[in-house]
C-alpha cells in the first residue's frame, strides 16, 4: 500500500458498517438516520417491526433501505 494511504482505506472499511435501526415511529427513524449518518461513517438501515428486521437479517440488508 502506497505511504499515506492506510488511513484511508481504513476510513474506507469503518464507512461500511452499518447499523439497522428497528422503529415504527417515523419522526424518530428519520432523527435516528439523520443523527447515524451525520455523526458516524456508518450507514443506516430500518425496519419498521421485528418481522421485517429479521428478514433484512436473514437476506442480508445490503439491498435494502426501509423494509
């Protein structure tokens, strides 16, 4: 890896987290995203009740957003 690019590439891998939020109040999702994706380099995805969290989960939640 060229000098001075690893802090980089390490910035790049911490932004691919991602949090899923599991909420049905929509005012406090959309605090919630905000507050995720302007405070962290993570990335935010909802489910709105436990059923569709669980499926995000088990189909994994790369292509979704809002279930």
């Amino acid at each position: 890896m060229p000098q001075g690019t690893e802090p980089l590439a390490r910035e790049a891998q911490e932004a691919t987290k991602t949090i899923l939020d599991v909420e049905d109040d929509l005012a406090i999702v959309s605090f919630l995203v905000s507050a995720i994706e302007q405070e962290t380099p993570s990335r935010a995805v909802v489910a709105t009740d436990s059923h569709a969290a669980s499926e995000l989960v088990r189909r994994g939640y790369e292509r979704h957003r809002t279930l």
